[in-house]
C-alpha cells in the first residue's frame, strides 16, 4: 500500500474523526500462466505479489456504509446497506459496496461502515487491483461481522460481487490468488473443484527476476471483448456437447476442428492448451525450479495473440523485445486488451532488458511503460488493530 499503517491510520482519523478499528491489506496478483481458463472451470498458476490494497475501517451505528478512495478518482461515496442490489452502484465504489452487498446477500449481516482505502496495485494494468480491493473489503468485513468464513467463501463473494454488482463476467482466480497467497509460492487452483495449493516459486533464490511491463494501456473487464470471449467459450463447451472446456485435452482439438467454426475453434484451442501449459509448468516448478518456465510463457503468448486475441500491439512489442534483450521468456498477463506484460529474466539481465523496452516504446511513439519487479507475498489479512 502506498500509506504505511499509521499513516493511514491517520489519514481514516482525519477524514471520519474517528480512529478505526483496524487495517486489513489485500495484495494484487501476477498470473504466471492459465489466461483465461478460470471460467472454463479449467486450471490457473497465479501468485499474490508485494503490491496491495488496504482499507482502515471501523463500524457505524446505522446502517450506512461511506468509502472513501485517496487513488484514483479520490472521492467519498455513501450508501444505505439496506438498498444495496445489483447494478444499483457505479463506478469504482461498486467494488467494495459489491462485497457487502455479497455479504448480506448471503444472510451475513454486516454493520454500517466507514472505510478508508489505498492502493499501490496499478489500475487497469492486469494486475488485479479490483481483486485486491475486493479482498480486502472482504476479511474486513469477515472480521468486524465475526463471519468466520474461509478463503474459498470469501473469494467466492468477492468474484460474486464483481460478476452481479460490477457486471464483469470474471472467474475465480484473481480473489483466490489475493486471499491464498504465500511468499515465495504460486498458488496452483483447480477452477473446478475450487481445491488450491501452493506450488514454490522461488525466483530470488534462482537467480531470477520476474518484470512486470505496465503498458499504460488500460483495460476494462465489464468491456464487450472479455464477454465476447466467455461467450464463444461456453458456446464451443455446448457445441462440442461438454460442460466445460476443462473437459477437452490437445487430443480432443483435431475432432473439435470439425464441428466448430473458425473462430470458435480457435478460441478453443486457446483454452485447451492454456490447461495444458499450466499444469506442465507447475511439473517444472517441482522438478526443475521457474528457470525452465521459458517457452512455455511464449507459448502462452502466442495463443493468446493469435488464437484468443486479446493481446494488443503495446503487449506485443513489450514481450517481443524483452525476449530479444534476453529475457527467458515473456507474456501478456491478465484479462487483455490492454494491461501488462511479464518477463522472466536472470536478474543480471534484468536492467537491459527494461532499457531495451523503454526504448522501443519511445521508438514506435507509445507511452513510456511502468517497469518494475514483483515476488510472491502473501495474501490477504488483517495488519493492524
């Protein structure tokens, strides 16, 4: 978070003249691998990174809740709790009132709130910012209301918030990334059955580094392509007379060919071999460590490039060039259209290729990116009060 504890702490007193009852802090997460696949009830590798969300709040007497964000559009934002229901608020404060709203929907009473929050998780960069601030509204909330609901419930009303309220038709991964999480693992999730464990992805003691490529160009999950996207999946799942397309493996693809059309095919295939990729990468990082996770990134890129299409020219030049400047292997990450790049690289390597991309941004006239290092961290809770 961009505030330290206290400060924030301070900031909550100023702005509501109270001191609140404590600090909860939800971290945003990288997807190493399995775009895309988390709402085909297939499998994701993502881990919860050093950047997060926080919120200081403290319970009302009535039934009102008051968000104030000090990022982004840094406003004040009230609702009753009893009038919450879907799409009955916009913007960015559909987020946090989306998981009370979850909350009370699910028969949990939750009290009248104020709430504080802040963030270093970059919005709109594919890093999950929603998510973060999600999860962190949610174990607040799970805390002050004596809830005593688990990981998996809570990322259920967070991925239940942002699917009704937020009408942003996502999976599950982003929320069980963020509320998961543990230093120096990846959180390996079986989208199906909910089941998760954590995979080691030591990159520090690999010698390696992984660079988040922020292009500046934002994205927007409620947007029409990301629906699209889940639409033509569901459609090649009925199609193909499946539930899901977790139930297709590579071998199934070439009788696929014959049933569906072009495009539909294709964004099959995505999927398909995207579950492939993932669970030979969590094989590598148990055998072989992340050094090895190269060409499946590339991999990955390229079928979201050419097959699902949700990459964009800013991404490709970002993964392009890093590979060029010796990255072990690069790809977009997160929904699309837009967000960052990843890139693995040996940490002695790690300057140059951030030159050598700033540079070729400059060169095609785009926005100078954001470049920066991320590491496995741990998920969601409460840091103080």
């Amino acid at each position: 978070m961009t505030l330290s504890a206290t400060e924030l702490s301070a900031a909550f007193t100023a702005r509501f003249g109270r001191e609140p009852a404590g600090i909860w802090a939800a971290p945003g997460r990288v997807n190493l691998i399995g775009e895309h696949t988390d709402y085909n009830d297939g499998f994701v590798l993502p881990f919860a990174i050093n950047r997060s969300t926080a919120v200081a709040a403290a319970p009302r007497r009535d039934r009102t809740a008051r968000v104030y964000s000090a990022f982004g559009e840094g406003s004040l934002v009230s609702a009753d709790l009893n009038e919450l229901s879907t799409g009955s608020v916009q913007g960015w404060a559909a987020y946090p009132l989306g998981v009370l709203w979850a909350f009370e929907d699910r028969g949990t009473g939750v009290p009248g709130l104020d709430l504080y929050v802040d963030s270093d998780v970059p919005v709109g960069a594919g890093l999950s910012s929603s998510a973060a601030l999600e999860c962190a509204v949610a174990v607040m909330a799970n805390d002050l209301s004596d809830a005593g609901l688990t990981g998996p419930e809570l990322a259920a009303l967070g991925q239940r918030a942002e699917n009704l309220m937020v009408g942003a038709p996502t999976g599950i991964m982003d929320q069980s990334a963020s509320l998961l999480g543990e230093e120096g693992h990846a959180v390996f999730l079986d989208c199906r059955s909910r089941e998760a464990e954590l995979v080691p992805l030591d990159l520090a003691g690999s010698g390696l580094t992984l660079l988040v490529i922020d292009t500046r160009v934002s994205h927007e999950h409620a947007s029409g392509g990301y629906a699209s996207r889940r639409a033509s999946c569901e459609q090649g799942a009925k199609e193909m007379g499946v539930a899901a397309l977790r139930d297709l493996t590579v071998k199934d693809l070439a009788a696929t060919a014959g049933v569906l059309d072009e495009e539909t095919f294709r964004r099959v295939r995505h999927v398909v071999t995207e579950n492939a990729r993932v669970l030979a990468a969590v094989d590598i990082l148990r055998t072989d460590g992340p050094g090895k996770l190269g060409p499946l990134l590339n991999e990955s890129h390229a079928s979201m490039r050419d097959d699902f299409e949700i990459s964009c020219p800013e991404l490709d030049l970002a993964v392009e060039t890093a590979r060029r400047a010796g990255a072990l292997g690069a790809r977009m990450t997160g929904g699309g259209f837009g967000g960052s790049a990843i890139a693995l690289v040996d940490s002695s390597a790690a300057d140059a290729v951030t030159a050598a991309v700033s540079d070729a941004f400059a060169a095609a006239g785009y926005a100078t990116p954001a470049v920066f290092t991320v590491l496995p961290a741990s998920g969601a809770g409460r840091v103080e009060g």
